[in-house]
C-alpha cells in the first residue's frame, strides 16, 4: 500500500497552508434557505457549481494525513457525496473504495440499514465487505450524524473493525458513539464561518 500523494502540486500542500481552498471557499458559498434551514450550497458537499480539483486534492490530502491508514483494507463511503472524496483517497492510497448505495442489489452477504438524517431517510445497502475486514469511513459532510450511525450498524453486521473515520466538514454536534475527526468545523447563519480546524 503507497501512502505517497502523487499528484499534480502536491508538493505545494504544507500543513501551514492545508485547508485554506476548503476554507476560502465555504466563507464565500452561497447560502440558500429552505424553510427555517440555511443550508450551504458548496463543491464537496454539493457537486454544485464545479468541482475544482484542487479542492479536491487539498480535502484527499489533509484526510490522508488526518485518518490512521494503518492496515486498512477498504474505504467505505455513503453514496452520493462521498463518492468523489473517497475516489481521490482510494487513487492515493491504493486502498479499494467501497460505495454503500442507497439501491438494493441483493447480493450474497448485502446488509441493509434504515438511514435518518436532518433532511432525509431511507434504506442503505452495504455490498463488499467481509468479516475481518479494516475500515475507514470518510464523508463530505456531518451534522446529525445519521449517516455515519447507519454504516457504522452495517459495518458492524459485516463483521467489519472501524479504525477511523473522517468528514471534510462538521455542522452541529452529531450523535455518534465513535471517535471521529473533522477537518473544519462550521457555523451557517446568513453566511459560512469557520469556527475550528484540524490542521
């Protein structure tokens, strides 16, 4: 397994300069309400307007450095957001990604989970993970913690061992039994402000 980052201008990240793309650009994101919710409109956690890949690079590389990769044998993702961070992460680190999708495939040894979150509910289905296996959870975005309590009963299931577990951004205080870590902490009222960071 190479933990090496081998992409274009990854020698220009220093921990003294990691996040500042992620921060600049949630300062300056735009806000739209829905109801009583301000709710962030912003590339990792949204796809929306584009998706620069240096932001890109910038999230992969500070998780790479966050998330304890120690014998890892899989990174395991929600579907849809998760996908794009857990696909630079896995291109780094040869570490095969493993997509929980919100579809039933019924294959051999599928487990099924009841996801609620702040906006959202519905069924998961986690495929590819086997008995013994070592995980890390990584998403773009934590805020009630519903998600990640749903892959963490699937993993559990599986037979799975969580070593780690990294969102690019927290909002709020999630409800989670399990350590975890953040790479930048948000409060969102007409706008974004950055209230605390990993590195």
């Amino acid at each position: 397994m190479s933990t090496g980052i081998l992409l274009k201008d990854s020698s220009e990240i220093s921990v003294k300069t990691m996040l500042e793309r992620l921060i600049k650009s949630l300062e300056t994101c735009p806000i739209v309400k829905r109801g009583e919710y301000n709710y962030f409109i912003h590339p990792i956690t949204d796809g929306v307007p584009i998706v620069d890949p240096s932001l890109l690079r910038e999230v992969g590389a500070a998780m790479l450095k966050a998330l304890d990769l120690n014998g890892v044998t899989k990174i395991v993702v929600a579907e849809a957001m998760g996908i794009h961070i857990g696909t630079v992460l896995s291109l780094m680190t040869d570490i095969p990604l493993n997509i929980v999708r919100k579809r039933e495939y019924k294959l051999p040894g599928e487990v099924a989970v009841h996801q609620a979150t702040g906006y959202s509910k519905g069924e998961l289905y986690l495929n590819g993970i086997t008995n013994g296996d070592r995980v890390v959870i990584i998403d773009d975005v934590v805020s009630t913690g519903g998600t990640v309590r749903a892959l963490l009963k699937a993993l559990e299931i599986a037979g799975a061992e969580v070593t780690d577990i990294c969102f690019a951004i927290q909002r709020g205080e999630p409800e989670l039994d399990h350590p975890y870590k953040t790479l930048v902490r948000i409060e969102v009222t007409d706008r974004v402000r950055v209230v605390d960071r990993y590195f």
